[in-house]
C-alpha cells in the first residue's frame, strides 16, 4: 500500500458545484498533514494545512479522519479557476519528509 | 520577504555531462528538501537536510546523484553523468522546525531538466 493515495482523477464539473477530495495515508502515527495545489507547469502551492478539528477558509473546508486514515478537501461554489492538481500531503510519523500524493486533478468548466 | 528561490530555472544539457542545481531557502528556515517531477508524475522525495544534521539522502536514485548545503543555507544538487531519464523538475523546499514537527514546506519555482 501506498503511503498516500489519492484517485488521480480528473474531475470535471461546472462551475458552481461542490466538489470533495478523500486521500488516505497508511502511517497511522502521521502527525501533520496538507493540501497543496499545483497549476499546470508550476511549482506546488499550500492550500491549507489540516488541523484534527477541521479547518475552513473561505470555499475551502478540510477535514481529518485519524480513525479511517484520511483526509478529505470540500471545494464549495467551485471557480474555473479552481482547475488545477490537488496534492495531498502527509508527514508521516517518525519522518520530518513531507510525502506527496500523486494528485488529484479537477477541471471547472463554464 | 523573498520565498524559495532555485536556479537555473531551465537547463539543457547534452548526456553524460554534469549539472548543478541550486536552492536559496526562505532565510530562518533550517529544514531543506529536494524533490524531482517528471512529466505527469507525482513528486519524488530525494534528499532532506535538517540544520547541521547528517542529510536524509534515502531518496537518491543513485550515486551520480548528490548534494550539499553549505553554511546552513544555500543547497547545491549535482548530477554527474546526466542521463536522458534524469530529465525532470528539480524543485526544492524549505521549512522550518516548530517542536517536534516540520511546518508547512515552501516550494521554489523548479529547475526544469533537459537531457538531450
């Protein structure tokens, strides 16, 4: 098993739907965890880092399941210019080496 | 403040020549990682360095590959021999220490690879 999976995608909806991530991690002693978003030819970006209780900014919710090993990302009133790739991130237990999912791709269209 | 800044941010080399790539992390941050991404993959840890620490170098694909950081600071990624699978984004990330934890990394904008 992978240390982080994530369904590569894409997913393509229109412009306004909500959108949900699931990405799950095999370390279960994994402490920190994130969402980046790469753009085509650029390099990653932090999204948002998720936090035990759950966070939100703005469109954005993130949420963590510690029992079920996942992490999910809520994409509200999605933008075309949400469309991008989507990386999970988790730092695995016993390790300071942030490990990347390999993405999950999403396509706003009009 | 200035991010993570890497250099070159192309680079075209013929096979078998050696290349080097270089990082300037985010000034205070002590943790450095170098990551590779070929087309349409995801990223592939290669080497972390953590202060004045022994490096992390477990994700080196082989021993062409190797790096440095002098002074704490400015890291150096150098490929000998280059070969036409090297080809990739070269990125590099820095963060710094809270506690026992890493916070979130922050990436520089790539070198871009190409081995003719």
């Amino acid at each position: 098993r992978k240390e982080v999976e994530q369904d590569p995608g894409p997913f393509n909806v229109p412009e306004g739907a909500t959108v949900a991530f699931n990405c799950t991690y095999s370390n279960s002693a994994s402490q920190s965890f994130f969402w980046y978003r790469q753009d085509c030819r650029k390099e990653p970006k932090l999204l948002m880092s998720v936090y035990s209780s759950g966070n939100e900014d703005g469109r954005f919710t993130a949420q963590l399941n510690r029992a079920s090993q996942y992490i999910s990302l809520l994409i509200r009133d999605s933008k075309l210019s949400d469309s991008a790739t989507y990386l999970c991130v988790v730092n695995p237990g016993g390790s300071y080496i942030p490990t990347f999912g390999r993405g999950t791709s999403l396509i706003v269209h009009p | 403040g200035a991010g993570v800044s890497q250099s070159p941010s192309n680079k075209v080399t013929e096979k078998g020549k050696d290349v080097e790539l270089r990082c300037d992390p985010i000034s205070g941050h002590t943790a450095l990682y170098w990551y590779r991404q070929s087309l349409g993959q995801g990223l592939e840890f290669l080497i972390y360095f953590q202060g004045n620490s022994a490096p992390d170098k477990s994700g080196l694909p082989s021993d062409r590959f190797s790096a440095e950081r002098t002074g704490g600071s400015v890291s150096t990624l150098t490929i000998q021999r280059t070969q036409q699978e090297d080809s990739a984004v070269y990125l590099c990330a820095s963060s710094y220490r809270s506690g026992r934890l890493n916070t979130e990394a922050f990436f520089g904008q790539g070198t871009r690879l190409t081995v003719v």
